[in-house]
C-alpha cells in the first residue's frame, strides 16, 4: 500500500512543481493502484492497474488536456524578418555562423545552402531559429 502513496506523492510533487504535465499519467495509475490494494486485489492486478491507467492517461488524456493547457505562440517583430531581404556582412559557411543586415540591424545568420555566403551577397530570410537567421541566397 505504502509504495502506491510514495508514487503518487512523488508524481504529485513532481507535477505541480513543473506544471507540464510530465508526471500525471503516473499519479492516475498510482490511484488505481492504491484502490486496488485497498479492495484486496492482488499485487499483480495493482501493478496492472499502474500500468494500464498510467499507459491510458499517457496516450488519451495527456494530447486533450496538452492542447487545452498550451498556450498560444505569440508572434514577436523578428517573426517580420521572415521573406525579408538581407545583406551577408560576415561569411556564412557550413561549418560557420555569420551576419547579416536585415532592416538596419545586424543578425547573426546560418544557410543550409551548401555554397558559402560571401560579404554583400543578398539573401533572403527563411525562418528563425532562436536567435539566429536562417537564410537563403538569393537568386534573381
């Protein structure tokens, strides 16, 4: 009986301490575990119960609850530099971040173009990762 409560303390714990939902389908299956031991079910029909009621929150209930908890991405100023035109001011290689200005203001930038992106290349922006500048060059 003793294990169930240290696993559902433990989960709950865990959970409300991160509030992502990371330990809920464990504090289910400890429940269902624990009223089990209380109905005199056996330890292989309690730890049954651990898992299926775990493996059921996880698959079921865990997408639902994500989707409803999930808050909504907020778009920043930077996500405008998308489609934006922009000058190489410091080489861009494969193995090497560089810079480019973009509205004024000088980014760090990476390609996933496998030609080097020289000073005054032009280029454009494909996505941001982070803070740097995914970009393309640009091809007239």
């Amino acid at each position: 009986m003793y294990i169930w409560i240290i696993i559902l303390i433990i989960s709950l714990v865990v959970e409300l301490l991160t509030l992502s939902l990371v330990s809920l389908w464990f504090i289910v299956g400890a429940v269902a575990g624990l009223i089990l031991n209380l109905l005199d079910f056996s330890v292989t029909s309690q730890i049954m119960a651990f898992v299926v009621g775990s493996v059921f929150t996880f698959i079921v209930i865990r997408p639902k609850l994500v989707k409803f908890v999930k808050t909504p991405k907020e778009a920043t100023n930077s996500d405008k530099l998308i489609g934006e035109l922009g000058e190489v001011t410091k080489i861009i290689t494969q193995l090497e971040n560089g810079e480019v200005k973009v509205r004024g203001q000088v980014w760090t930038a990476k390609s996933e173009e496998s030609e080097d992106l020289l000073p005054k290349d032009l280029v454009v922006v494909d996505r941001i990762e982070g803070a740097k500048l995914v970009v393309r060059k640009r091809r007239d």
